[in-house]
C-alpha cells in the first residue's frame, strides 16, 4: 500500500473520530434517574469554585444530583445553554431546579427521565447539562427519535453532496478532454 493511500485512511479515520465524539458530546441522550438533591455553587468564569466573596466575575451554577437504575450516582449540570452553542435554547434552569426539587422531596421517589447533553468527566470536574425532566416509569426505555431522523438527514444530505461532487468532476473532466 502506498504511503499516500496509508496517510489518507489516517486522516479519515481521525476525522470520522472526531465527527462522532462531536456529535456524541452535542446530541441529546437520556437516563432514567431517581433525583436526590441539587446544589448551587459559586464558580468564577473559569469554572472555579469560589468559598468566599470576591470582585471577580463570579455565576451560581445549579446542580442536580440523582442515583441511577443501577445505583450509580449521576450529578447534572443545570445551566442555560442561552443564544449559544449546542443551540438547545434553554433559558429555563431555575424552573427545572425547582421542579428536580419537588421531586426530589416526593415521598414516592418517582423515577425521571432526564435529557442531557455533555460528558461527565471527573478529572476536569466536567458534568452532563440537563435540559429537561419527565417523570417515568422505573423501567422506561427512552427511543431517541430526534437523533434517528437527524442522521437519516445528515447521511441523505452526504449522499446528495457527494453525487453532486462525483456530477461535477465528470463535467470538469468531459471539457477538460474536449479542449
């Protein structure tokens, strides 16, 4: 094999890695959790945790702490994702604060789907952002028909990209022979 075609099949592999860690990061996924609590701190800009008053630029992040099916516990990040990236739009992190509250202190301990987004990532104190919170059945299986559709279009559009590069090349090269 040569090193061209070795080189190529690197940089593939890379880029279909790097597409697919971007898109697991910034697609919605679900877990059927049973909250516990929530927490605020004070963090800086730069996500520090702050224990006392300072002028620097400082934000309240909420945080929802649950337990899984499995008896892991899972904490959440409740922050408004606002205007920018991934576009969820959410500007409602105090209503779900105070709804992942009242279940929190149900007597029945319902059990909840909640929809994240993101990684928890310990060494770098990285949590999963909560959007929202449906209570469910304890058995409840979440289909995400959201990131179905949204590869069938992302494959039916590469599809129509590449056979209209594949059109392209062909003309290119027909007036390239015809000249």
């Amino acid at each position: 094999m040569k090193t061209t075609k070795k080189i190529k099949i690197v940089i593939g592999t890379v880029f279909i890695v790097m597409l697919f860690l971007f898109f697991h990061f910034n697609l919605p996924r679900t877990a059927v959790v049973q909250i516990s609590g929530t927490d605020i701190k004070r963090m800086d800009k730069d996500g520090a945790a702050k224990e006392q008053v300072t002028t620097a630029q400082t934000t309240d992040v909420r945080y929802i702490n649950s337990v899984s099916r499995k008896g892991k516990p899972m904490v959440f990040k409740n922050e408004d994702t606002g205007w920018g990236w991934p576009p969820y739009f959410k500007f409602d992190s105090a209503d779900v604060t105070a709804e992942a509250q009242a279940l929190a202190t149900d007597q029945n301990k319902p059990w909840v789907l909640v929809k994240y987004y993101g990684w928890r990532i310990k060494l770098f104190s990285m949590f999963p952002n909560a959007l929202n919170l449906k209570e469910v059945d304890q058995n409840y299986t979440h289909i995400p028909v959201f990131n179905i559709v949204f590869f069938i279009l992302l494959f039916v559009l590469a599809f129509v990209i590449k056979r209209k590069i594949k059109k392209l090349f062909k003309k290119a090269d027909k007036n390239k022979k015809g000249i």
